[in-house]
C-alpha cells in the first residue's frame, strides 16, 4: 500500500500522474520553445508514460483476478492509457506535436479524478458483466471516447488558431479541422462497434438486444449526435467553424454519458452505472 | 443494414418470446408468450435444482474514520496483505496482523507486570473428582474455583481481614456526618451535633424509603436497603420538627433551618463460615475459620493440598477436593489470550498490532464487534466481506418426444440453446416452498440475419472511411501520374 493514497495501486497511480506530468511539462515546453528534439522528447516521455500506464492496468488485471474495467476508478486507467495511445498515432499520422501536451494534460486529468475519487478495494464483478463480451464492450467504448476527446481537443485548437469570425478555415487552421475529422470518424466507427457489441451481448445474456436503460439510451443519444454531425460538416451550411463547435457540443454528450449518469433519476436501476 | 434491418424484422415477425417460471422439482412444456398464452415448446424443461454460487468470503482489514453521523472507510486490505506493517495513510501509524486465527477463543488471563501497584495473583489446579479445571484468582474479593469452595488470593499482612471475614456477623451502621465530625448513630438516642450544639433524635429508619401518598406519610417499600433513610427528630420551642437523611441523595429535602447532616448507611455483613486463601507472594495456604487463622502453611508450585468442603443445603453432602498451585505473579494485570479451536474459518479472529514510535498496542479482533482506537477519530477493524453471488444457475433436464433426457443448466451469460429456443436466466425467488427460477424464452429465426447484417454494417464503414478515399487517392496519383 502506498503511503500517499490508500487507493488499490496507489504507487502505480502516482508513478502515472508523475510521467504523465512530466511528459505534459516537457511537452508545453516544447511548443513554447518550438524546439524539435524538445518535441520529440515529448512525444518519448508520453510513450514511456503510456507504457507504464498499461502496466499499472495489467497490474490490476493480475491483482483483481478480471478485468480491471468495472468501476469508475478502473476506467480512470483505461481512459488516459486510451488517449494516449490513440493520439501517439494521430501525432504520427498527421504531425501535429501541438496535440501531446493536451493529451499528457487529459490524461494526467483522469489519474487525478482517480485519486480525488479513489477504489480502495476490488469490487467482485456481478454475473451479469461475467462474459466475454465484457472487455472489448468496453475496451471499443473507451478507444472511441479517446479518439473524440482528441477530435475535440483539435477542434478546439482549430477555433482557437482561426481567424477572426470568418466560418471558412485558413490553410494554418486545416490541418487541425482534417484530422479531427478523421479523429471524429474514428471515433464514430469505435462508437458505433461498441454500441453493436453491447447490444449482441445483451442479446446473448438477456435475450433482448436492447432495454432501454438510462446509460443505452444516453450512448445511442451520443452515437445519434455524432451521426448528425458528420452530415452536417458536409452541409455547406456548418462547414468550417460550425462543424468544430458541434464536434465540441458532441464530446459534452460523450462525457455526459460517461460521467453523468448517476444524475439521473434512473441509474439506480443500471447496470452501466458506476457505484 | 438491409440485412440487419431484415433480420430484426424477421426475428420480430416470426419469432416468438415469453417467459417460464419453474420451482424446483417441476416441469413444462409450455411457456407463456407476450400476449398471456401459452405456447408448446415441443419438448419437457425440467429444473432439478437451482443454486446461488457465492465468492468465497474475503476477510479483511478497515480503517474507519468516525464522521459527523457515520464512519467511514478511509483504507482496507486483505488480511493477507496485513503481515508486514501498513501505514495509516495521514498519520504516524502503522498497523499489522500479528496472528489470523480461523476458530479464534478468546480467554481472559493473567500475566506479570511491572507495575508495583498491581495486584499478585495465583493460578491454581482444582482436582474435583475427574476432570481438574485451572483458574487464576487475584488479590482481592474471593473468587469461586469449583461449587462450594472460594479462594481468595491475599497480600502480606492480609491475615487480620481474611480472619475477621470470617468472623461473627457485623449489624448495620449509620453513620451521620456533621461540621466534618462524622460518628455513629443508633435508633432511640439522642445526640448533640457538634459545633451548634443543636440536639436531635434518631427515631426511624426506612431501608426502601418511599412516601405513600395514600397515607400521608413515609413508609418502606421493601426490607432491602435499596433507598436507606434516617428520620432524625429536632425539638425547638417545644415542637418536634422531623427531617429524613437520605443515604443515596444527600441534601435531598434539605431546609435551611434545618440540621446539615449527611448519612451513609453500611449494610449488615454476614461472614463466610469458613475461607481459603493463598499469599500470592510468600506462597503460603491459609485457611480461617470462625474469626480465627486455623491453618498457614507454606505451598510450593507443584504442591497439592486437600480441601474439604462442608456439607450444606447449597452443596449437597461434603467433599474432598484437591488444589495444586501453579504458578504465582507478584504483580499481575488481566489480559486475553487467544487459540484456534480448529483450522476451519467458523469463527475468524485477529491480532493486531497498532505502532506508533516505539509504542506498540495489541488487540484482538472479530467480525462485526469492537474496533481498535488508532488515534483520534480512526479505529481498526476486522470483517467479512459479506457473499456476493457469483453466478446464478438452473440445473435442467430437457425431455424430448422419444422420452430421451439431457441434463443442461441455466446461468446469466450462459443461456441453453434446444430446439429453435433459447433459455435465458433472467430472475429467481425464495419462498417457503423452495426455489423458483424465472426463464426468458425466445424464437429468434432472424439472429443470423443480424449478425450478418451488422458485420456488413462494420465492414461498409471500414470500406467507405478508409478503403474507398485511399483507392481514389491512389488513382488521383496515378491520373498525376499519367498526366505528367
């Protein structure tokens, strides 16, 4: 047991906030400085940080004896080791080092939550999440909801690199607007297999594919969201900076769903409901 | 998504769904559909048992942090876990487990101290007909070793009380404080208080004392002296004024003008007809009788001496019995001591050990009962964590046409496939007469239908956001291509 935090891998969580910090600090840095060995030892921090994140996951997978996806605590390992793996790739794919010091900053910002909220033991996992649908259910969830965490984060950038008030994007704004997109359908497509996969496993559990509950009806309300706003971005209309601010509103739904979901009056009843 | 929309429809249309209750021992052939009507299965489900599976209970450590309204849990671990030292997070503590007992028993005990204010004591063997049974006895009040025979342990110069306990009987006292000066009073006499000079009269005493509003007076509820009063009497200007002195509620009642006596009350003692004592520190057997040491005479660990006990109407006809001392303790302090009956977790236990600097408390834990004070507002306990079911399964058989018997079960994510149906586990219930499990039952011909269509639902997105723009961008390279 650690001696900062009574929480289940409390030195790993600790060990995972410092790498991530330091990969957010060098990172900022690096931007600041625009310097690109700086850049580069960013981009090696936030791998080694992902690195060690996996292990602290795999940690707890050996400890707990299941998959370490239960509780809201064991997810705040899988987010930030998700979102840092999915950008390293975007990073890769489209050059845009501007990206790391947010993705280090979001997933430092979940290893936080973990230790303000922190599990102080392993929850035993109830029959009904006994199957093997239950770890690439949620493993395709939470790739989908990293990919439009950095869909959003670009947006953001996007808006915030625009010029003016004009809705139609500069040539220094596009390469954020194109691979938020392209971070956007990713997301969509993981979305949309997660949302499959839970529906063939309630099928194969209950017999229904569907039942209505708060946490199944705020995913597809989120998954319908993302569909309205990949044909909007190719309406002339909400092209450009509109389309950023709706893939912004979209990622609230996503969080809503993810965080929201005891406010409702009907999680009690929930079996996606985090206790 | 035609094919996935197809098959929702097909399993919709076609397809027929319903629910089965069964109790253990019975059997169906039928379910009840959506619309209340039962449907044949073509086959005979029969539940032949129905079972709870529990993990295994975890037994385990908490730190509780008392709250304003309720404690809580600040940190935990496997007892497992416990055997090196744990830090209390916030704090200069540390805790372990010392010892795990599966079927703890825990027993009162003496052990030696250093402190020289303690008491000693003596532990001593009593051979009462078969089976000889241990006892510690400590100085003070005689303690009961075997029916009928009491043991006091005494300190050196003991001797005079333990001969006067036996002594003849002393008659209750009442004493009267006034000024500082306290002396005894008898009923019928007449005293002068000192300092005032005030002359009063003891004329009643009430052993249970309550005022019946009946009568208009004082009166006793019992002979018992559960509430002693004491009337005392003051004449001035030839009028007797009465007060009553109350033993347990000194001043109760008390008038300025009138005399400011406090009373204590000792009760008549009755003396044990005959005791035997043992000098924890000079090791000696005393026996006393009548007002009188009769006997003192050196005993030795490993000594054993004969006893007598009396014939009495509580004992029934007199006895020998047997004592051997074992062990003496100059000074001794009351502690507990536990073992394992057996290695079977019945009745789980703990030692722990609470460090902070160099200081180290010991206290023996269980389930559900005290905790152990760490500091100020935290305390360390021990408890299950309660069963939590782990699967819940339907034992069946499934008959068909020609009488043949296959057994199967039943569990959430584990649903039996016979025939075209699919059984799901979807609820049980316990009542007087058993187990029942609850069944969804569902026809579903478009299943395949589905799967196919969300398969070429996953593989149309792959094509169109990732295959299809990478063709175009390869064959817009090679139109380059060409043109150049």
């Amino acid at each position: 047991m650690s001696a900062i935090t009574p929480a289940i891998g409390g030195d790993w969580l600790i060990a995972g906030m410092g790498a991530y910090a330091i990969s957010a600090f060098t990172a900022t840095g690096a931007e600041i400085t625009r310097r690109p060995r700086l850049k580069n030892a960013g981009i090696t921090l936030l791998t080694g940080a992902m690195i060690l994140n996996g292990a602290a996951i795999a940690w707890m997978w050996i400890s707990a004896g299941r998959a370490p996806f239960k509780t809201l605590y064991e997810t705040m390992f899988l987010y930030p080791f998700c979102i840092a793996l999915i950008s390293l790739i975007l990073v890769r794919l489209h050059r845009l080092s501007l990206l790391v010091p947010f993705a280090a900053a979001g997933a430092l910002t979940c290893l936080l939550y973990a230790l303000w909220h922190p599990d102080l033991e392993f929850v035993l996992l109830p029959p009904a999440l006994q199957s093997a649908w239950f770890v690439p259910h949620v493993v395709t969830y939470f790739v989908a909801y990293a990919a439009l965490f950095i869909s959003a984060v670009l947006s953001v950038l996007a808006l915030w690199k625009g010029e003016g008030k004009t809705p139609r994007l500069t040539s220094t704004v596009l390469p954020f607007s194109r691979a938020s997109e392209n971070a956007a359908v990713f997301g969509f497509a993981a979305l949309t297999l997660g949302l499959a996969m839970g529906a063939l496993w309630a099928k194969s559990a209950w017999g229904e594919y569907w039942s209505w509950d708060a946490k199944e009806n705020w995913a597809f309300i989120t998954w319908l969201s993302y569909l309205a706003y990949h044909h909007l971005r190719l309406l002339g209309a909400w092209r450009g900076r509109r389309a950023l601010w709706v893939n912004v509103a979209c990622f609230g739904a996503v969080m809503f769903t993810y965080l929201g979901m005891h406010l409702l009056p009907t999680a009690s009843s929930s079996l996606h409901v985090y206790q | 998504m035609v094919a996935l929309l197809s098959g929702a429809l097909i399993g919709n249309m076609f397809g027929t769904r319903g629910n089965l209750e069964l109790r253990v021992g019975t059997d169906s052939c039928s379910f009840i559909d959506e619309d209340k009507l039962a449907q044949p299965l073509g086959f005979t489900l029969k539940l032949d048992k129905f079972d709870i599976e529990k993990y295994p209970t975890e037994y385990r450590m908490y730190v509780f942090a008392e709250g304003d309204k309720r404690y809580s849990v600040i940190q935990t671990a496997s007892i497992k876990d416990c055997r090196e030292w744990i830090p209390v997070s916030g704090t200069e503590t540390r805790y372990r487990v010392a010892e795990y007992y599966p079927d703890i028993q825990i027993e009162d005990t003496l052990k030696a101290c250093n402190d020289p204010s303690a008491p000693s004591a003596v532990r001593v063997k009593v051979l009462d007909g078969k089976a000889p049974s241990e006892k510690w006895v400590m100085a003070g009040p005689p303690t009961g070793v075997v029916k009928g025979l009491q043991i006091q342990c005494i300190e050196p110069g003991g001797h005079d009380a333990l001969a006067a306990a036996t002594g003849s009987p002393t008659p209750e006292k009442h004493l009267i404080t006034i000024d500082h000066n306290t002396f005894e009073v008898r009923l019928g006499q007449t005293y002068t208080a000192p300092g005032s000079g005030r002359k009063f009269t003891v004329v009643e005493f009430l052993p249970d004392f309550y005022y019946d509003f009946q009568k208009k007076g004082a009166a006793t509820r019992s002979a018992a002296p559960n509430n002693p009063a004491l009337g005392i009497e003051e004449t001035t200007a030839g009028k007797a004024e009465r007060e009553w002195l109350f033993a347990n509620m000194p001043g109760h009642g008390h008038k300025p003008e009138q005399l400011d006596a406090v009373y204590k009350y000792i009760p008549p003692v009755s003396p044990i007809e005959q005791l035997w004592a043992i000098d924890g520190k000079t090791q000696e057997l005393i026996f006393a009788s009548g007002g009188k040491i009769v006997l003192s005479q050196s005993l030795k660990a490993g000594q054993q001496q004969q006893v007598s006990i009396p014939a009495s109407e509580e004992n029934g006809n007199g006895r020998i019995v047997t004592i051997e001392l074992q062990e003496t303790l100059d000074h001794a302090v009351m502690s507990k001591v536990a073992r394992t009956l057996s290695q079977e977790p019945k009745n789980p236990g703990v030692l722990v050990e609470v460090k902070r600097g160099d200081s180290v408390r010991q206290a023996y834990l269980v389930p559900d009962a005290d905790s152990a004070p760490i500091e100020d507002g935290l305390s360390l306990a021990f408890k299950a964590r309660s069963e939590q079911p782990k699967a819940y399964k339907s034992y069946v058989s499934v008959v068909n046409d020609e009488g043949a018997a296959t057994q199967s079960t039943i569990a959430v994510n584990a649903p039996l496939k016979y025939n075209g149906y699919t059984f799901y586990q979807s609820g049980y219930r316990s009542d007087k007469k058993g187990d029942c499990s609850s069944f969804r039952v569902v026809n579903d011909p478009g299943l395949g239908a589905v799967y196919a269509g969300l398969i070429m639902v996953a593989i149309g997105v792959i094509y169109t956001y990732y295959v299809r723009p990478r063709q175009t961008a390869g064959g817009n390279s090679r139109l380059k291509e060409g043109l150049s």
